[in-house]
C-alpha cells in the first residue's frame, strides 16, 4: 500500500504541475503538487498513487552504495 | 574528470544485491554473538513484512532476533464495519463508489465489494485518488463516493483531491474517510499486555510525508530504538544491524536508515495539506486491536458538505472477526500466521476468514505465499 516507486523525470508540464516519469520503462504521469523542491527532466524522484513525494537524494544513495562496498570487499578479506 | 551520475538501475539493483544480503547477514550474526538478550523487532510496515518474506529474510538472522509483523497494512486493520460502508454505499443505485485497489477483496461482514460489484454496483478501482476527478466529471448524474484509505503515506493525496474539488467547483463528489496514522498503533502495541517488542523497524514512505519527527516522543518515552528502513532487502537487512549496534552499545535512539528518502522534518508541504483539511478523530477501532485513541483523521467539519459520513445513515455498530481468526493477535505481536488454527486451512488467500489474509502485506498473506521463506521462524508463545 505505501509503495513508492523510485522514477527519472523524463518531461515536466509546467501548466499542470506535473512530469512524466519513468518507471523500469513503464512511463506514468505524476502531480508535483506535493513538491517544494524545484526539479528537473533527469532527476529521480518517489511516486506514491500518482503524486511526486519525495526528490531522490542521489548523494545518500551513492554514500549507503559506498558503504555496502566497503562491507563487501572486507567479507571477502 | 566529469563526475559521472548515479543511474536509477544502480540505485534499485544496489539495494536488492544479495550479495550485500548475505554479507550484512554476516555482520548481523558477528553482532548478535554479543548480545546479552533476546532481541524482537517489529517492522511497523506491511510493505516490509512482504520483503521479509518474499526474501526470506527470517532465515537469514540468527536465533536470538526475531522479526514480529506490525499493524501497518491499512487494509488489514480496517474493521469490518468500515468496509460494510462501503459495500452499503456502493449498492446504492445512484452512487459510483471510487477507492484504491487494495480495498477490493477485503470481506466485510455480508460481502466484498468486488462481491458487491459482480452483483451489479459500480464499484471502481483507481491508481491515483486525482482519477476520481475525471470519473465525477464525467457521471454529473450520479453521487461519486472516495472511499479513501491508508497511511500518512497517502492521505496527503486525499488532501490534493478534496482542495481540487473546491478549486475546480465539482458538486457530486464525496468522501468516506479511514486514513489513519502510525505512532498512535506503535504505542498501543507497546502497552498491550504481554508486549515483546524490543525495538521497531519504522516505515519507508509515512516517513517520507510524515518525517522521522514523529517517532521521538516513542524513543524517548519507552527507551525503544526505532529505525527508519528503506523498502528493500538490504534496506531492512542494514536496519536490523542498526539495531542489533544498538543494543550492543546500550543505545536506544532514533536513527533513519533510509536516508535517500527520509529526513527528520518529512515533506512540509504535503503536512500542510493534511492540516488543512483534516482534523484528528478521538479514536478508531483498529481491526484485532480495538480503540486506539487519535489514531485516525476525520474531515473538518468545513467539510461536511462533502462527508458521506455525514451525509448517508450507515450503521457503527462494531462487528467482530471469526472466533477462530487470530489476526488480532499477529498484529499486536503475540502470535505468528502459523500458530493460527485456521491458517491455510478454512483461511487461505482465495477464502480469507480475517483481513490479515487478504492484502499482499497481511502477515498471514505473505507466509502462506512465501512459506519457504519463513520455516525458521521461531514460534513466539
């Protein structure tokens, strides 16, 4: 129920305030009606039932990446 | 050298690597060597008890953690009684009941309202609440009732489509109310009697919308570790490390494990919307739980021209489960589908006898289709 699906921007309709986005190559229309933060055609953003939530924090993601390698290459020591 | 950015498959595939899995499974049983006790956690969220099992992550952490499946499934928690409304309200010849698709095999006391919809009622299921924009313009002879469900998750989305009827001046549409919120249920388990929740494992998206704000005074009343996990394997597999960290280093804090999506303040703006049109009821019967005070959201009463609450006669009267049914008690902790006597047997996913059946993310759904998954659980009673 409180799924919410990880999308890349892929055209954003300034009229309506909403994008369409890309989701594992199913493309969907979502309202940015929830967001404050402004965004772009490439960004990732959180859809839950049709509404933008959240924009992606890239940084983090790569940073908890990072750290999984770090893990992964001393279980291998 | 241009930084290059991160894809969105790296992204996705790198938290479901169960390469990672497994090595966090190590980290967390090296860990748990040093624990002095018995560690429970409760993951909150249905969505995480659907990863739990669908990844057969039980078999993964060592005796002494146990996962306990929460109450966070709107679906299962909602009393049957509710649902009646809408079935009540769908059957109505001049009325198009609109609600989210997980509502629409849950049975309520006389029938489901896919039932009610294979007898003739107009029962539609929509992905986006915004659909039912269209769906009222388009039937102006005919009452268009939301049943609106879920979480913080969702009931901003609610929010969204109640200011748009304002806005766009549409006069046939109305709204059945159950949002309900989290903390309130986490709090009631952990003063249910018997209680063995040891630390919870918070939701990815309510807290998202709600900020991991709202689980301090929980942290800091009880001395209970909360994480807030990400809704994927490694997610939950990091959170449970957090955890087990926790104890280790006689800690009991708040910590967001999801950091690509949640921050303490949570989405604002989508706070406000809820502020504007909803107000907190004084309680909500939780199915298998029962009253949990300020626990649900109501319309304002600005709103009651648009209340099917208001509006329609619908019966309250409280309607309970089968005798046999122990979904009260898997909610709260006490037991497990298996110890259930009815599980997989008079109630399965296609002749549910309680709710914790029904949804993808009742715990008694997700054991009976990812069984394997689970056959190292350990029985709690």
């Amino acid at each position: 129920m409180c799924l919410a699906i990880p999308s890349k921007i892929i055209q954003i309709n300034e009229e309506t305030n909403s994008v369409v986005v890309d989701t594992m190559g199913a493309q969907r229309e979502a309202s940015l009606n929830m967001l404050t933060d402004p965004v772009s055609i490439g960004d990732y953003v959180l859809i839950h039932v049709g509404f933008a939530i959240r924009k992606l924090d890239e940084k983090s993601a790569q940073e908890s990446l990072d750290l999984y390698q770090q893990i992964l290459n001393q279980d291998e020591i | 050298m241009k930084s290059e950015r991160i894809t969105l498959k790296q992204i996705i595939e790198g938290f479901r690597n169960p390469e990672t899995v497994r090595a966090l499974s190590k980290e967390i049983n090296r860990e748990a060597e040093k624990l002095q006790r018995e560690v429970n956690i409760m993951e909150v969220c249905g969505g995480h008890t659907h990863i739990i099992a669908k990844y057969g992550l039980t078999q993964l952490i060592p005796e002494n953690i146990k996962f306990i499946h929460g109450p966070g499934c709107p679906v299962c928690i909602m009393p049957k009684e509710r649902i009646d409304h809408a079935v009540i309200l769908a059957e109505k010849s001049d009325v198009i009941l609109v609600t989210l698709g997980d509502m629409m095999r849950v049975p309520g006391s006389q029938r489901s309202l896919q039932e009610s919809r294979s007898h003739g009622a107009d029962v539609r299921f929509v992905y986006s609440p915004l659909e039912t924009l269209k769906i009222a313009k388009e039937n102006a002879d005919k009452k268009v009732i939301f049943f609106a469900i879920g979480f913080e998750t969702t009931t901003p989305m609610t929010a969204s489509l109640i200011q748009e009827v304002g806005k766009k001046n549409i006069t046939n549409l109305l709204f059945h109310i159950n949002h309900v919120t989290v903390p309130e249920p986490m709090e009631a388990v952990l003063q249910t009697e018997g209680s063995k929740i040891d630390a919870f494992i918070g939701p990815s998206h309510v807290s998202v919308i709600a900020g991991a704000k709202i689980y301090k005074p929980i942290v800091d009343k009880y001395k209970i570790p909360v994480v807030i996990s990400g809704f994927e394997p490694v997610d939950v597999m990091q959170s449970t490390l957090m955890i087990v960290k926790q104890f280790n280093e006689d800690r009991r804090d708040l910590e967001i494990q999801y950091t690509r999506g949640v921050t303490f303040e949570g989405n604002i703006k989508a706070q406000e919307m809820i502020k504007e049109v909803f107000d907190i009821a004084e309680k909500f019967r939780w199915r298998g739980i029962g009253d949990i005070p300020n626990s649900s959201l109501k319309l304002k009463e600005k709103y009651d021209n648009l209340n099917a609450e208001k509006i329609y006669h619908l019966p309250h009267e409280s309607i309970e489960d089968h005798k046999s049914c122990r979904c009260g008690d898997i909610l709260t902790g006490k037991a497990l589908p298996v110890e259930c006597k009815v599980f997989g047997k008079a109630c399965t996913p296609d002749r549910p006898m309680g709710a914790c059946m029904v949804s993808e993310e009742g715990a008694c759904a997700a054991y009976y289709r990812y069984g394997r998954g689970l056959t190292n659980q350990k029985v709690l009673t």
